[in-house]
C-alpha cells in the first residue's frame, strides 16, 4: 500500500489542487466525505465545490508537498505549502497537513487543517 498511498497523495497535490480536477474522478470515490473545520462534504463533486471558493481568491496558485507523504496501513499524510496571488496583488501563503483514508486504489475521506502564514 505504501508506494500506492505515495502516488495517489502526489496526484492529489500535484495535479487536483494545482488545478487538473478531470484527475478527482479516477482518484476520489463517490463516497468520499472530506472533513474540513466547519463542514464535511461528500463525494467528488462536494470535493470540488469545496475547493472552489479557495481556488477563485487566488491568481496563480500553486501547491507543493513540503513533507511526506508518510503512509501507514490504509492512511497516508503530507504536509504542503499554498501560494498565489490575491485580486489586490499581494502576495499569500498557507500551509496545511492532509490525512487521507484509501480504499481499494482511491481517497475515500480526508482531514486536513490549514493557517496562513
């Protein structure tokens, strides 16, 4: 499983969250349930209605792992970096730690907590 969660988390962040969202139906289930800070969402098309909000504040954002991932049994986890640029021009960055639950070759639920730094 290890070198499997490994890939997957790389396509999650290099390709979902930098913006190749066609990738979320061959790696996120259809009974997927995210659980962020104030609400859950389920299934790929909540995955992508939540990340929305987050990708439309910024220009040119881009998203890097900065640790990891780490995988053990049926969970893998990272720690990345976010950048982009606010409709103002200022530059901004936050940082945020990912755990992912995987069955059978997909994401089926997520933690993640995130700050600005």
């Amino acid at each position: 499983m290890s070198s499997q969660a490994h890939h997957l988390y790389r396509r999650w962040i290099n390709e979902i969250w930098n913006g190749d969202h066609e990738v979320a139906s061959q790696i996120v289930a259809e009974g997927f349930v995210g659980h962020w800070p104030d609400r859950e969402v389920h299934g790929v098309d909540g995955l992508l209605e939540a990340m929305a909000p987050l990708t439309g504040m910024f220009e040119s954002l881009t998203f890097e792992i900065e640790v990891g991932p780490l995988a053990e049994d049926d969970l893998v986890a990272g720690r990345w970096r976010g950048q982009g640029t606010t409709a103002d021009g200022e530059p901004a960055a936050f940082i945020g730690n990912d755990l992912l639950r995987i069955r059978d070759g997909q994401f089926v639920e997520y933690w993640v907590a995130t700050t600005p730094v």
